[in-house]
C-alpha cells in the first residue's frame, strides 16, 4: 500500500477551507515542505511554539496542521538568532511540513465563525462581509452575522458566550442591560469587523480579541463588544 502524498492531504485540506478564502494579507496553504513527500503522522496545534514543535519532531510527525501561519510575515533570513527562525530551521531539519489555513479556515462553510454561530444558536446565519459574487464560492465570506429568536441584556449575552466558550474570562464594552439580538462573529482579532458589524444592523460584535481605539470606537457608536479571548474564539 503506497504512502498518502503530502498533496493529497493539502488537496482535502483546502476542499474544507479554499485558500480564496483568506484575507489579503494572511499567509494560508503549505508554508514548509516538499508535496511530494510522504504524509502519514499529522499533528494538530493552534500555534507553533517551541513545545508543540519539539513534540512534532520527537513524534516524528510528517506534517503540522496549525491554524496560525509559521512564518505569519516575511523573512529576511532563516536563522537561529529569533525563535520564528529557530523553529523553522528545527522543523526543516527533521522534515516536518507545516500547513495553515488561517482565516480561511475561520470564514470556511463549516468553519470557525459559522461554529460559534451555531454554538450559540443563531438563526439566519450568513458571512459579515460576502465575498464578491464572481468568486468560486459566493456565498462565503469573512466573519458572520445571525440573530436570536428573543432580545438579551449585553451582560445575559456576554454570559452565555462565556458558557458556550468555556471560558473563564470575558470583556464587555457597552451598557449591560441593552438588549441585543443581531449578533455579528468575528473569532481571532477581529477589531477591525466593528464597522461592517455596525453598518449591517448588528448591535453586538463577539471576538476574541480588540484594541483600545476599537473599543473606545464601539462604546461611542453604542455596540456592543463582547471580547471572549484569542484562544477561546
């Protein structure tokens, strides 16, 4: 029995996220490896750190799936002297192939946004902001949008967020008794979906994570900013 291919692999991979999907200024698909290599041991992890390399290269994985991109920027050169560089030199070094679908994965049919959508039961359910129709998949795009089936109070949505999620910790910006219903989804650090959130009706954005002018930016529009954290979104 022949060898499952790196490429077949990456194939299935994007079938569930199409690369067309990510943000133009993500780096998504294969970042480190040979398609012709063999892929028999993948290991899954939501970044690349010194550990979760380090246990890819003692467990002889062939490829890691992560869902930020390593390297995320460019690179001048590859050495040593900066863990990013440390880490891909390591990882080369014992032909371990990293794969990242990244926000593509985040707006996918089935991905991430449309996840906590569902999770949190919303009705009506399409991306934030489409994605022209002339694409190959139309009916895609970045973040989403859906709505309850009864109003709740900032504060009661933010707790039912922090129970979906599993979370210990969740930010709010807003007043806590203003009822909310349209609900807009940006997971990750998605600060910069305020707008597309406001203009499209919806009175509060989830994500993981915001910066300061974003919030302050919300709290004067009157949105509401649910920040449920990086990891947990």
């Amino acid at each position: 029995m022949s060898a499952l291919s790196l490429s077949s692999v990456i194939a299935w991979l994007e079938e569930i996220a199409p690369l067309e999907l990510a943000e133009e200024w993500d780096n998504v698909g294969l970042l480190v490896g040979d398609r012709a290599a063999a892929a028999e041991r993948v290991m899954t992890c939501l970044t690349v750190t010194p550990a979760t390399a380090a246990e890819a290269i003692e467990r002889r994985a062939d490829l890691i799936v992560v869902h930020h991109p390593l390297p995320f920027r460019p690179l001048a050169q590859v050495t040593t002297d900066a863990t990013t560089g440390r880490l891909l030199w390591d990882l080369i070094g014992a032909r371990v192939a990293v794969f990242s679908a990244h926000t593509a994965f985040d707006s996918a049919r089935t991905g991430i946004n449309q996840q906590l959508a569902e999770k949190l039961g919303l009705t009506h359910i399409s991306p934030l902001l489409p994605r022209p129709a002339s694409g190959k998949h139309p009916e895609l795009g970045s973040g989403r949008r859906g709505v309850f089936d009864r109003p709740l109070p900032l504060a009661g949505f933010a707790e039912c967020v922090k129970s979906t999620l599993a979370t210990t910790l969740v930010s709010l910006i807003g007043e806590d008794a203003r009822p909310v219903q349209r609900i807009a989804i940006a997971c990750g650090s998605g600060g910069t979906f305020l707008a597309a959130a406001r203009d499209s009706g919806c009175e509060c954005l989830i994500t993981g994570e915001a910066n300061f002018h974003a919030c302050l930016e919300a709290e004067a529009c009157g949105m509401g900013l649910v920040l449920a954290g990086h990891f947990a979104s």
